[in-house]
C-alpha cells in the first residue's frame, strides 16, 4: 500500500475517532449526568403548563434517541452549540469563536516554542554526548520533566505578581485578558499588548515543557549518532554540522513528529490550567467555569473542540511522518 | 523439572545482580533510588515526623495559630523576631484572694480547675465585693494578631445582682482591658467603660461558656454554644498588648442582694486565653490558622499510593493489551489498536474534570479514572516488542512444541518485555502524580483527603498569595516536583541500561 | 609499487581500566593492484586497524605510534582536512561490516551516492547522478533503481550499493570489512563475484577482512593472520594455506571446513582469545599453545622472514 493508501487509511480513522467522540460526549452530559439538563434552565417554581411548554421549546420532550442524539450531532457538526445554561442564555458560538482563537493562539505559540527550545537544545546535547553542555542538558530537562507545569505557573505568579506587588505597589505582569483595558489604538499596538499579555502564560509553558523534549530528541540522536550510515557518512567526508542535521537528525525527524502528536494531550491539559491561572480568557478557562457553575452546553461544546483539536493534530502528524519516513505502512508505526 | 527450575532462577538471580550492578554505576538513577527512599521513610513515619494530623477544613476544628501565621524559625532574622507564637494562658492556675469588703458573708473555694463563690445576704440592698487576682504573665512580643478568651461558668442564685469584671493590668499601664460576661440575649457591643450587670437565674443550674476572639485585628467574635451568635468589631490588640512586660488578670465580682434573704453562686470552671501565633510551627499556618507541616507530610503517603496504585494498574492494562494485541494480531490486534488510537485522541485531563465534577470522588476512584486513562502508550511499546519477540526462534520452538498461547505469553513473552517497558511502567508514576495534582489543583480532586494539589489550590483561591504565604506555596510545588524527580530519574537510569547505545561512556 | 606500508602501527582504545591493546606493533605492505586479507577470530582487532589506517577513530581510540605510508605519503602527519578531502574515500574507501545498516534508512540511494562524489570532486551534479547509475550498473543494481529507498532494497542489493558507493570516487584502495556476512550464502556468492569483476576491471587493490579463510582464499594475494592484536603470520595465500608455519594459523585452517578436499574432522582451538586489556606475557598466544616453551611465557617473538620474501612468522618454533 503506498502513501495515498496511508494517507486515506489515516484519514479513515480520524473521521471515525470523531464519530465516537460524538457520541462519548452525548453520553456524558445527557446520559451520565446525573443532572437533568431542566434543572438549570427551568425554575422549578413553574406551573407544570410552563414547564412543559419550556421543555418542548428546548426540544427536551421528545426521546434522547434519536431524536435528540441526531439533532446534536447536526448542531455540533455545524459549528452551532446553542445556548448557555446561565443567566444571559447567549448563544455559544460566537463567543467559543473568540476563546478559541485565543486557545489557540497561546496553544500554537507555545508549542512552537517549546519544540525550538527544547529540539535543538536535545541536538547539542546528544552530539556532545557525555559533556558538561550534555549533563546540564540532561539535568535540566529531567529536572523541568518532573515539576508541574502549574507550580512553574505559580511560582512566577508569586514572584512578578503578588511579591511585586507588594514590593513595587503594582504587579509586573498584567492579572487578566488578551489585551488591557481600554484596548490600544493601532495594529502595532495592539500586538505589542498582546505580547505582553500573553508572555507569562507562554513563558511558562516552555519553561516547564521543553525539557522532555531536549531529553527525547537527545536520545534519539545519541542512538542515531551510533548507527552505522552516520559512520559511513563521516568516512565520505561529510561535515560535522551536515551529519548531525542532514544525517543524524533527519533519521529522527519521523519519530520527533509522532512526539508532537504525544505530547498534545499534556499542552492541552497545561493549557486549561494556564489560562485559568493567568486569566487568559480560553475555552480551557471557559470550561472550568463551565463545569463549576453547571453550564453544560458549554462544556460539551468546549470538550468537543478539545477532541476535534486532538484529532486534527493526530492526523496532521500521521500525514507527516508519512511524507517523512518513506518505510511507513499502514498499521506499522513506531 | 525441578532441577530445570532451580537454574532459571539462578538465571534470574544472575540477572538481577547484573542489572543492580549496572544500576548502582548510574548516578541519576541512585539518585533517585535516594530521594524516593526518603519518600519512603516519610511516608512510613509520617505520624512521628508530623505529630499532628493534618485537619481538614469541612468542619470548625480548633485551630492552631492566626491566619498565614510563618513558620517559628522566621524568628531568627530580626524583623520577624518579635512575632508572637501561640501559647495559651491559664488564668485558674494561681489565683489569691486581694480584698473582700465581704469575708463574713463570702466562701471562696479555688484550686488550680475551678473557683467557686458563694455569697450570702441578710438584708436588701447588701452591697459586696471581691477582687481576686487570677494569674500574672509576661508578654514579650509584638501585639497578637488573634486570640481568644474562653469563660465556662455556672450559676445558681436568688434574689441577687452580681457583676463580675475581668480586668487585664500592666505595670507599664493601668487598667487597661476589663471584659464582662454578659446575658447571652443581650449581647451587644462592648466599650470599655461600660459594665454590665446581671441577675441569675433561679435556682438553676445554667452552664454558659463565652469566647472571646481576635483576628487579624477585624474580628472580635462572642459565641456561646446555645445559639452560635458572632458578633463583630473592632478591637484593636494593641490597645491591650502593646506593650512588652508582665501582665496580671483581675476578677472582681460585686454583689448587690435584691431581698433580705439572697444567695448567689457562681462557679468557674474554665478560663483561659489563647493567642494564636503570627508564628507557628515548621511551616507555618494557611487561611484558617491550621498547621501546614501537617498537610505536607501527610500528602506523602496520598501522593505515593496515587502515584504507585495508578501507575501499577494502568501498566497491568497496558502490558496486557499490548501483549494480547501483539500476540493475538490479526482482527483483535485490529480493534485493540484503534480502540488505543481513539483514547489517544481524547482530551483526559477535561474528561476526569467533568466526571469528578459530577460525583465527587474519592481519591481510589481517581486513582482508577488515570489508570483508565493512561496505559495506550505502554501498550503501543509493549505491542511492537511483542511483534518482534514473536519471531525469536525460542518462542517458536516453543510454540511448535505445543505450548499453549497462554504459557508462551506469561513464560516467555512478559518476562522478555519487562525489562523493555521497565521505563515507561516508573514513568507512568510521575505522570499519575501530576494528573491528580491537576485535579486537585483546579478543584475537583478528593476534598477529604489532604493532597498537595489541594494545597495550591487553597493557597491560591484563598489568599495565600495576597499573604506573599511562600510557606503554603513553595513547599507543596516542591515535595510534587522531588517526588517526580525521584521517578523520573529512576526512569532514565533504566532507559539507559536497558538501551545500551544510551548507556553512559566510561 | 608499493600502495600502502604500515610499519609497527600501535593503537590501544582508551578504557576506563586502562587500554585496549587492540592493534599492537602492526606491519604489512600492498602492491598495488594486490589484495591482502586479513584474518582472525573476531575480537583480534581487525576492524580496529582499518578505522586507524582511515582516521575513524571514535573518541576514545589512541593511536601510539607506528608509521602509514600512502602512495609514498605519511599518512600520520597529514592534517585532517586534507585526508579527508584528498584521502579517505578518493584514494582508499572502506566497505563497513555489517553494511545492511551503513546507508541511510530515509536517503535514496542514489543521493547517498552522489553525496560522496560532489563531496570530493568539483563537478555538477548531473555528472555525479550520471555516474552515480553507471556505478549501479557496474555493480549489478541497476541503474533504474537510482529513487529507490533502501528499505525497498533486498540485502544483496544493499550490499551492492555500499560498493558502489565505496566505489564512488575511483579509489585505488578499498577496505571491505567483512562485506559478506549476514548475507545468505547464494547472495554471498554474487556479492563475492561481484567484488571479484570489479578487481579485475578496475585494477583495485583491496584489503579484505574476515574470518571468512575460503573467502580471503578466493580474493586475495597474500594474508595476514592476526591473533589478539599482532600479525602472527602473513605471506601469500598459497604459501599460508599450504604451509601454515604458526601453531595458531594451523589451528586456525583446521578449523575450517574445506568444501573441496577431503571430510576432516573439524578442529576447535581450546580456551579463549584473551582480554586485550590484560594480554598475557610473552607471546599472546602461548596459554593456547600445544607447543608453548618457556621462552614463550616470557619475550615476545619478532616476526622473522621465513623462506623468501614475502612468508613471515612470529614464533619460537620457527626460526632458529
Ligand atoms: N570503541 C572501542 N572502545 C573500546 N574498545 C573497543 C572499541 N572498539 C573495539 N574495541 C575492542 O577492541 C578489540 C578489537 O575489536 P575489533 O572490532 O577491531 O575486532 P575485530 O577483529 O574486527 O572483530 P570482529 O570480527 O568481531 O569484527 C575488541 O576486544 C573490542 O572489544
Ligand atoms: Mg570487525
């Protein structure tokens, strides 16, 4: 089977992981809940007439199957998550369309990070095995591989936050928000108070991620650097940098991609607790605040995301270690 | 047989002596065999290291010291040095008898648990009264920040008035506290100047007890049990204690009968101040004044079971599906891995979230929920090694030989991919630990159980950062990131010897 | 004319414990257009000369002291740039042991190829893709299969393009490490005559290691027999296999099952080669050694030219 076999196989599978999260999400929140959705909504002050006239406005009177479960799957399909379980009764939709471009914008830019961080720190490390550069390396991503992510979080929230606070009058870092308030006038501006906005939670990320990534990627290439094929490209004369990147390092780039996808699950997991830490207003917060107050259409819509995200992030890295390692085939992965 | 068997578990005697021979020349990984030993040895002490249990904050229990107090040894560097530490004055303990206008018609009984009164009157409008001096001591730090004053008394008495007066003297300064004990539906607001007199009841025994408390200067709180009524103003400590120097306690009880024939009995059966330390303990105090060394020794032992429990029952899933897919191959190696692909792709931390948000569960069931949750990896590792096990000509030979798909997999096959998947099995701990901390962290883990994400977490929703309490912050983030450390380490060693072109260069 | 003189060459690899007396005192030489085999049980330190001869010691390999002259070029004070522009892989190559895992898993083959060439010469790429399939050719791949990965390769194949590639630059000399082992033995068979062809078509000189003696019989002029560091006897092959002079090179043939001649029984050498680290005193050979007198316990016996030019041996027995 060759690529486009892979290729399709792999997209088989994503479509079909979506299908079941569909349904995983449907059992959770109307199945498993041991809260009825009427609950929330109706007061149960209500005269038995308005109670039911509300319920059948809410569609909540005809059966959880199918009826119910297929309108869901044609909402969630179609982007339109409905209304909110709380006061305003808003529709979801536009504001998860602003949260999730901020998620994604502290998601991506981290990631980004991290890996530039933590790759070439990995590649140093690996080809001056044994080292002082090497041990440090080591040290430092076994080091930042055991502390928590929030305890980085916290630890900078107390020193440029409260402490500066105290010290200064004022914290060093913003408390909240993508961009102060008022917002700046100008696109340069506006950029500039993103950044400051968002360095903190970013900052940290990477502080308390790019370890197990160094650490990986210098394994990786301390066994790569041992393969026969880099001592016969040193004995043809090739350079010292081109082995370790053209060579030793592009033998590691498939099995480096299929870490992106692993490590996914942890930046999303970081993620909620960042933005509920620094105020940074992501679904990831949103669905904190979601599940403490009861507001289950917008966990759901937010646990939806998060799952349509994994699978898209799962596909792009199988479609890439395809194009990356020739030997792929199907149902054959490291 | 018999004899087969004695010489495998030479082999296996053998083997382990060359992997512990391997293992003690790598330096991480004993370091981590050090720290987790010191783990280990809190965890099995922990009542001798810590004496008092961590208490949990469902219910009032008596706290230890004010709120955010710091750690005792802050003391040694000079700004901290006059802080007050908790201690506790008895006021029973010594009391002597100053002047009594009524030696006839009083009896006095005290020893060191109760003081008893009892005054008679032969004619109306007999005036009385006593001054007791009750205890002296020496107050050498700074105001307190929070204190409280327990009375427990009884009273049986007729036809009489009687006030009692509890006055706190200095030799710097006279006369500078009294307090009165009141009638419990008439508790107001006090002043310094008023007094407040009060008839006992008839004949009948009534046991009252009043508080008196203090914090952070705010809060001056009466309760009485009966009815559990706070009130509230400001008292500021220093108008008590502001001076250093030795302090004395006064009773003084006047009597007033309201009828020829009058008698009034009062019994003191508690009395005693508390102050609650700005200082206390080895790491201080969080938001309701309870000991924080407590909370973080006894998270050691929550952490290792979290961390060991999940991580031995997602390795138990893991290997065993790896194994079984691998082995099996075919339509069952089929749905195994895809069922592995799907929970590859959901978001575990806001799964746990929402289901711990529903039941709030106790920590076994979280426990559970990550080994769930957590063994896809393992059995993706497990499952290729399998794959390439199966080839190995002794395996099958073995199978050739007929046996079983069942004996080729516990005799042959586990034992080969052990040593494989040794690293990833004390990986998956840390990976525990920090999932339940998480949990804990944003709130929803097991409230009853005294957990370090839980101590973040109230640092940092109940001000413990306004408080700059780097004490309740820094030691819980820290006992976390050593307890990973310690596996992670372990971890790495072990990647190490088991893959030898990682092994250390000698 | 001689190629390749190597006088006492001493290399020890640098150990925790100590050194690794890998090769100790070392000499042969190579007309050109000759082939020498150099054989031994593994563990002899085989590889280990050719990686000193190369310059491709990894860390931790010393060499100390000893004499490689190249096409009359000192090869020991040459600095590491222009061995490696001019030398290593242009004038001498090296075919690795174990050349399954010498290419690149995620290169094409052809790129792996033109690679050494562009990395030597000063021509366009196209000449170098050009000769690049006209290597393959000669090596029986194919030119067509210049796109292919190696995973796509059977390991005949894969073997092929690992001469091809050595063969990248027109070298006069090539070290073929053990370049048939781990092949099955039809496809050794075709890979051996295909170094066969090439010697004769390309006039190569070559230095062939292995353990292989019916192999080193077939492709080579003369041989070196090496035990745990030395050269113990080396002359021409139909000299050696004739004629073994040495207790250890006798041993060593008995212990080789001869397809043509007569059905012997196979003869095992007793003990084990000893640990380099700590070589025994005197002849290394000696604990082995039926014929072991005292002297051998004690002085190391010079190689000593036996009847004619190139026969020498090392040991008491022969001689005086
Ligand atoms: N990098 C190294 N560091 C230390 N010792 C080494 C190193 N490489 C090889 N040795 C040791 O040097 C000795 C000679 O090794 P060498 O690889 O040259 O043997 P060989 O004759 O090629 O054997 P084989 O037939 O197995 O290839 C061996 O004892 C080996 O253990
Ligand atoms: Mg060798």
């Amino acid at each position: 089977m060759g690529f486009r076999g892979y290729f399709l196989n792999r997209i088989a599978i994503a479509v079909a992981v979506l299908f079941i999260v569909l349904v995983l999400n449907f059992l959770i929140f109307r199945v498993f809940s041991p809260y009825d959705p009427t609950d929330m909504i109706i007061d149960p002050d209500f005269e038995q007439a308005t109670k039911d006239r509300l319920r059948a406005e809410w569609g909540l009177d005809r059966p959880l199957f199918p009826d119910q479960f297929v309108l869901y799957l044609k909402n969630l399909l179609t982007w339109n998550y409905g209304r909110q379980f709380d006061q305003s009764k808003s529709l979801i939709a536009p504001q998860m369309a602003w949260r999730l471009r901020n998620t994604l914008l502290l998601l991506g830019t981290a990631t980004i990070g991290v890996i530039l961080v933590g790759i070439p720190l990995g590649i140093l490390a690996g080809s001056r095995r044994g080292s002082k550069t090497d041990i440090t390396i080591i040290g430092a991503g076994l080091f930042t591989w055991g502390v928590p992510t929030f305890f980085v979080q916290l630890i900078w929230l107390f020193v440029f936050s409260a402490t500066w606070n105290s010290v200064f009058g004022a914290p060093l870092i913003p408390r909240s928000g993508v961009v102060g308030l008022p917002p700046p006038e100008g696109l340069l501006e506006t950029l500039k108070d993103v950044a400051w906005h968002a360095i903190s939670p970013i900052c940290t990320l990477i502080i308390a991620g790019f370890g197990s990534w160094a650490l990986y990627t210098r394994n990786m290439m301390v066994d790569a650097l041992t393969e026969d094929y880099i001592q016969t490209a040193r004995a043809k004369g090739v350079k010292g940098r081109d082995v370790l990147f053209r060579h030793a390092f592009r033998s590691i780039l498939p099995p480096v991609a299929t870490m992106v996808a692993l490590a996914i699950p942890g930046i999303v997991t970081g993620a909620i607790i960042t933005e509920s830490l620094f105020g940074w207003p992501g679904i990831g917060a949103w669905y904190i605040n979601a599940l403490m107050n009861r507001n289950h259409p917008v966990a759901q819509a937010v646990l939806y995301n998060y799952a349509v995200l994994m699978i898209g992030a799962n596909l792009v890295t199988d479609l890439l270690y395809g194009f990356l390692d020739p030997r792929i085939r199907v149902g054959q992965r490291r | 047989m018999a004899l087969f068997r004695k010489e495998k578990r030479t082999i296996y005697v053998r083997k382990i002596k060359n992997f512990w021979e391997e293992f003690s020349h790598n330096r991480i990984g004993l370091a981590g065999i050090g720290i987790l030993i010191f783990y280990v040895m809190v965890a099995v002490f922990t009542p001798y290291i810590s004496p008092m249990r961590p208490t949990s904050q469902e219910y009032n229990p008596p706290r230890s010291a004010a709120m955010y107090a710091m750690p005792e040894w802050v003391r040694i560097f000079p700004q901290f040095q006059d802080l007050p530490p908790s201690f506790e004055v008895r006021l029973l303990e010594n009391v002597t008898l100053v002047n009594s206008t009524v030696t006839d018609r009083a009896t006095l009984q005290f020893d060191k648990e109760a003081l008893n009164i009892t005054f008679h009157a032969d004619a109306e409008e007999e005036e009385g009264s006593i001054l007791l001096h009750l205890t002296a001591f020496s107050y050498v730090y700074a105001p307190p920040s929070d204190f409280k004053l327990t009375t427990v008394y009884y009273e049986t008495g007729n036809q009489i008035r009687y006030e009692i007066d509890l006055f706190l003297t200095t030799d710097q300064q006279n006369d500078i506290w009294d307090e009165w004990l009141e009638d419990p539906t008439r508790a107001v607001l006090y002043t310094n100047d008023r007094k407040v007199t009060r008839y006992p009841s008839v004949d009948k025994k009534i046991r009252r007890s009043l508080y008196a408390g203090l914090m952070n200067e705010q809060l001056f709180a009466w309760q009485y049990p009966n009815d559990a009524v706070q009130y509230a103003f400001l008292h500021p400590s220093e108008m008590l204690l502001s001076k250093k120097g030795s302090y004395d306690f006064y009773l003084e009880i006047k009597f007033n009968s309201l009828a020829s024939t009058s008698t009034c009995n009062i019994h003191i059966d508690t009395a005693e101040v508390k102050f609650f330390g700005d200082v206390w303990g080895l790491l201080g105090s969080d938001r309701v004044g309870h000991d924080v060394w407590a909370q973080l020794i006894y998270g050691v032992r929550i952490s290792l079971i979290v961390g060991s429990l999940a991580a031995v029952l997602s390795s138990v899933l893991g290997i065993s599906f790896g194994v079984i897919a691998g082995y099996s191959g075919g339509r069952t190696d089929q749905i195994i891995m895809r069922g592995v692909d799907v929970l590859l792709c959901l978001p575990v931390l806001p799964i746990l979230l929402i289901l711990s948000s529903y039941w709030s569960f106790n920590v076994y069931y979280v426990i559970l929920l990550i080994a769930i949750f957590g063994w896809q990896g393992l059995s993706r590792i497990v499952r290729s090694k399998v794959l390439s096990l199966k080839e190995v000509p002794f395996i099958e030979s073995a199978r050739a030989a007929g046996a079983t798909s069942g004996y080729i997999m516990t005799r042959h096959i586990i034992p080969n991919v052990l040593p494989v998947v040794m690293a990833a099995m004390v990986l998956a701990v840390p990976g525990a630990i920090l999932t339940e901390a998480a949990l804990s962290f944003l709130g929803f883990g097991d409230p009853s159980v005294p957990t370090w994400g839980r101590m973040l977490y109230r640092s940092r929703t109940q001000g413990g950062f306004e408080s700059l309490a780097w004490w309740y912050v820094i030691p819980p983030g820290l006992a976390i990131t050593f307890l990973c450390l310690a596996f992670v380490f372990i971890g790495h060693a072990l990647d190490e010897i088991v893959n030898p072109r990682l092994r250390r260069r000698r | 004319m001689t190629l390749l003189k190597v006088e006492n060459l001493t290399m020890y690899w640098e150990v925790l414990r100590g050194y690794v007396k890998a090769v100790d005192d070392v000499s042969f030489s190579l007309e050109k257009g000759h082939s020498l085999g150099l054989a031994g049980e593994s563990g002899c330190g085989k590889t280990s000369t050719a990686l000193a001869i190369l310059r491709l010691l990894p860390y931790n390999g010393r060499i100390m002291g000893g004499n490689i002259i190249f096409n009359g070029e000192e090869l020991l004070q040459m600095n590491d740039q222009r061995f490696q522009k001019e030398i290593r892989w242009k004038k001498m190559s090296v075919i690795f042991q174990g050349a399954m895992n010498a290419l690149h898993p995620i290169q094409r083959i052809g790129d792996q190829i033109t690679e050494a060439i562009l990395l030597h010469e000063n021509i366009s790429k196209k000449e170098a893709v050009d000769r690049a399939s006209k290597l393959l050719d000669l090596v029986g791949i194919g030119a067509e299969r210049i796109d292919r990965y190696p995973h796509e390769l059977s390991g005949g194949l894969k073997q092929r393009t690992v001469i091809a590639m050595a063969l990248a630059c027109n070298p006069d000399l090539i070290f073929a490490d053990e370049p048939t082992t781990a092949l099955d033995v039809i496809v050794q068979a075709q890979v051996l005559k295909v170094i066969k062809e090439l010697q004769h078509k390309l006039n190569l000189s070559m230095i062939m290691i292995s353990h292989d003696l019916a192999m080193i019989a077939e492709t080579c002029d003369e041989i070196a027999i090496m035990y745990a560091g030395k050269i113990v006897e080396y002359g021409d092959v139909t000299t050696i296999y004739k004629k073994p002079l040495h207790p250890y090179t006798q041993k060593l043939i008995k212990a080789f099952p001869s397809v043509i001649g007569p059905k012997t029984e196979l003869a095992t050498i007793h003990g084990f080669p000893p640990d380099l680290l700590k070589p025994p005193p005197g002849c290394r050979f000696h604990p082995r050694c039926p014929y072991a007198m005292e002297i051998c316990r004690k002085k190391d016996p010079q190689s000593a030219k036996v009847d004619g030019k190139y026969h020498s041996v090392a040991c008491y027995l022969i001689g005086d």
